[in-house]
C-alpha cells in the first residue's frame, strides 16, 4: 500500500496527518508527487487555475468527471478556514 498525505494548503503550505479518506492527497508514484484529489489524478491546482479564471466550479467538474462535487466543496471548504484562520 501507498502511503498518502493529506495537504492542508496554508501559508507554510504543507502536510499534516495521514489519511485514507484525504480529499487531497500527495503521492510519489500519482503526478510526481503533486497534490491532486485522491482516487484521481487531477491536481488541486487545476481547480485554484479554474477559479483564478474566472470559471465556475460546475466549469470544473464538467472538464474533470473523475473529481466529485463532494472533493471539489471539501478542498475548498479547508482553504478557506484556513485561510481566516491565519487572518
């Protein structure tokens, strides 16, 4: 079995605790390492890129079928408390 990490994005932006029901996971062997959403191979930048452009989360899942609404709201559920969190 692969060990996975859960990202929590914040300023310091890095891992804290192993999980297997991780939203977002960071795996040597699934995008170089790159954090993506578990069970998927879609970075979470690819997201963040989508909703810096202007387009809507539906945009989103409708170009990554793979990420599911429930992955996309939790990610950015956890970026946003720990976003006003640090404020």
């Amino acid at each position: 079995m692969v060990e996975c990490r859960v990202v929590i994005p914040a300023t310091t932006g890095i891992i804290a605790c192993m999980k297997k029901s991780a939203v977002v996971v960071i795996d040597p062997k699934i995008m170089s390492g790159e954090p993506c959403f578990n069970g998927t191979r879609v970075p979470v930048r690819a997201l963040l890129d989508y909703i810096e452009g202007g387009e809507t989360l539906n945009e989103f899942l409708e170009q990554y079928p793979t990420v599911s609404r429930k992955q996309a709201v939790a990610f950015l559920e956890e970026a946003s408390q720990r976003l006003l969190a640090t404020g």
